[in-house]
C-alpha cells in the first residue's frame, strides 16, 4: 500500500513538472530516498548512487535493484544535489528507443525556496510556472539543461527535499533561469 502511495506522488508530479508536492510519508524520515525509491526499483532495475556508499547498500537491500556504473543506470541518485561532472556519461535513449534514457534523482535542501530560481514550460505546465531550489548548483542545472536540448532524447529529473517535498521535470519541460 505505501509503495502503490508513492508511486502515486510520483506520477502526479511527473504529470505536473515544476509543482512542488508535500508527501507526509517523506518528512522526518530518516529513509526518505529508500521510501521515494521503492515503488520504481526492483530487481530488473539498475541504479547508480553517486558519492553515497551506504545509500547504494540500503537502496540495495530494500529495493534488489542492482548498482551499476552510472552509464548503464536506469536511475542516478544524486544525494548531495549533484553528479559532480559526470552528466555528459548518463543514458540519453536513443531516436528509436527515448524511454531507454536515465532518471536523475536529486536530493536537494529545499524545493519553494532558494536561490535557483526556473520558469518551467512545456508539457503538464499550465503555461508556465515557477520553481526554486536550494542545494542545487546552478551548473548541474545547466548541465540538465543541456542534456535535454534534443528531445525526445534526455533526462527526467526528480527531487525530493529535507522536508519530504518532491518535484519532477520531465524532459520535454523547457526551463529558463538559470
């Protein structure tokens, strides 16, 4: 029941990019990103933690996903709000097969407030809206930006932050700002 829950989040924030969503499952939650995770991963998943070892184990452990290097990842979890430059080596899907792509999974301070600041357009964007973050450095955005340049090739992004709000970004969502 909790993972069907989450999942539910999830698709609700991928249906709306840029809509910051509070999930009271998540806030206070010493295992959030296992919780986030679990209703995505499995067995046939592959996953790569960047710069989190014991994160790796539980997502692991939980979940039976197998770790990976992060080209071959079917999701990147960034717990520090960043994949410290490796960005240009994740899966991108190809023409013939864009599902084929990686998800990037983004723990960051605050998702409402901070001083990265977007306008988001595009798909399940009522015209457009507005995002900010804190804990997220402003190249590794423009590094997702550059990654999704070429629709439908690229990268969905999630967040969750330290208060259990999550927000998505397809990437078919344009961003400015930044």
């Amino acid at each position: 029941i909790r993972d069907h829950g989450m999942f539910r989040w999830i698709l609700t924030a991928m249906s709306h990019p840029g809509s910051v969503l509070a999930v009271p499952e998540l806030d206070g939650e010493p295992e959030a990103m296992s919780l986030f995770l679990s209703p995505l991963m499995d067995q046939e998943t592959t996953f790569a933690v960047i710069g989190d070892r014991l994160l790796s184990e539980r997502l692991q452990r939980s979940t039976f996903a197998r770790p990976v290097d992060v080209d071959q990842a079917d999701y990147i979890i960034a717990p520090q709000g960043s994949t410290q430059g490796m960005m240009s080596r994740f899966r991108r899907g190809t023409l013939d097969y864009p599902d084929r792509s990686a998800t990037l999974v983004y723990r960051v301070d605050s998702l409402g407030y901070g001083d990265l600041s977007l306008t988001l357009t595009g798909p399940g964007v009522d015209g457009q809206t507005e995002l900010e973050i804190a804990g997220m450095d402003k190249d590794e955005f423009r590094q997702l930006q550059a990654a999704n340049m070429d629709f439908p090739l690229g990268l969905d992004a999630l967040f969750l932050d330290r208060a259990g709000r999550i927000a998505a970004m397809a990437r078919s969502t344009r961003t400015e700002g930044v």
